[in-house]
C-alpha cells in the first residue's frame, strides 16, 4: 500500500519529494526529466542520471519503486542521491531539500500572430480535463495555428493519454495497441468531441518526452495529423500497471 500511494500521487496533484519525472523500470532509478522550478531542477539532475545510491546506501540491485520511495520524503527533509551521469567520469552526489510539489498539469496561452501554444507537463487524473478548459478558452481566438509542448513530459496515465490525443484526432481512430505477453492485443481509439481536430498542430518533444507524451507525439505523426519538431524522445515503450 505504501509504495502504491507513493508511486501515484505525483499524478494525483501534489506530493512531497523532489520533483522529477523517473523510470524505474531499468537497472538503477532513471531522471526522465526534472519538473519546472523543482528541486531536481535547481540540483540539476538531467535525462538519463541514474541513482546509485541514496544517503550513501548503495542501491545496486534494489527495485526502483522502493528506490523511489527513499528519495521521496517530507517537505523540509535533505536526500542525498549519488548519480552516475553517461557524460562525467566518476560518479558525484548532489543534496537535494525536499519540498512540497504542486505538480503541474495544463498551460496555455495565445503567441504572436495568433497562435495558440499548450503546454502540458504531466498526464495526471484532471489532465484531460485542463485541457479541454484550456483549448475551449483558446480556440475562442480562432488561433491559426496550435502548439503542443511535450518537452520534458515524463507521462502518466495511459487513459488520459487516450483522452488528449482524442482533442486531435478523428474518433474512432487506433491510437496505439497494447500487446500482452500471450500475444493477445488491446486496442485504443480515439473518443469524439475533440476541439482541435482540424487545426495545423506542431508538437515539440525531446529527450525528457517519456511513455504517454510519445504515445501522443506517436499518434500524431502516424495520421500525419501533425508535425514532430525537437529531438528524439525518451523511448519508453512499455505499460505499467497495478494488480
């Protein structure tokens, strides 16, 4: 129960920590990309660091939820996390002071002329909702054109994922297939009453853009709905899920 509270209440809205988007699924717990304005952010952890040990206790071997669950902490609380990083020679340690996240979801705003930029930071529980809100207010400008920021996205709920990608794109579209380990295969569509279906779309990604912002991202240039700009992304082709 603990690690399950842990591992989901980044996409819930808020929770105490150092505010970084992680894989734990590899060897050691990978930064997929430091929240804006976060602690990870000030100590300047990168895409790709991977943790090797945490307040000195190497972590080798060692699952990377229950990693995460001694990097997380109470507000106010130091963590010292050592990082091997593919670009330095020996590995260092950086300290960290934990605080209160308030997770970002959805930002928008209309650019110089006219076109409309989104930028969404996580796929949480009211992402899609934020973001319909956020598409509502700006297509009131009938902008000429739209932006969707994924940079530094680390992902989130696949089911949210499903809901913004069906902003644009034609329902009843496959969005993306899961295949099971016996072979079987799940299929994904895209849900009417998107409101940005028809608009010239840009995306921009990068190394930061993880699991369900490139499934988003992958979607789009599939249907040719839209065009890729940045640098390759995260490659996280996997789901997790609880049972």
């Amino acid at each position: 129960p603990d690690e399950y509270e842990i591992l989901n209440t980044d996409l819930e809205g808020s929770y105490e920590g150092i505010g970084a988007w992680v894989d734990t699924t590899g060897d050691y717990l990978t930064i997929i990309s430091a929240m804006t304005n976060s602690p990870a952010e000030e100590a300047g952890l990168k895409p790709g660091d991977q943790v090797i040990a945490v307040n000195g206790k190497d972590v080798t071997g060692i699952p990377g939820d229950v990693v995460l669950k001694d990097v997380k902490g109470p507000a106010g609380s130091d963590v010292t996390l050592t990082i091997l990083r593919a670009s330095e020679e020996e590995p260092f340690d950086v300290t960290i002071t934990r605080r209160e996240i308030d997770v970002p979801s959805v930002e928008g705003e209309i650019l110089e002329n006219n076109i409309a930029y989104i930028q969404l930071t996580t796929y949480g529980v009211t992402t899609p909702d934020e973001l319909h809100s956020t598409l509502e207010s700006l297509m009131e400008n009938n902008p000429q054109g739209l932006i969707l920021d994924l940079r530094y996205n680390g992902g989130g709920y696949l089911d949210s994922a499903i809901e913004i990608i069906s902003e644009f794109i034609d329902s009843g579209n496959v969005v993306m297939y899961e295949e099971m380990g016996d072979g079987s295969r799940k299929t994904y569509k895209a849900s009417n009453g998107g409101l940005a279906i028809d608009i010239p779309l840009v995306i921009l990604i990068n190394q930061g853009s993880a699991s369900a912002s490139e499934i988003t991202a992958g979607a789009i240039q599939d249907y040719e709905r839209g065009t890729l700009v940045g640098e390759t992304s995260y490659g996280k082709g996997s789901v997790q899920i609880w049972t």
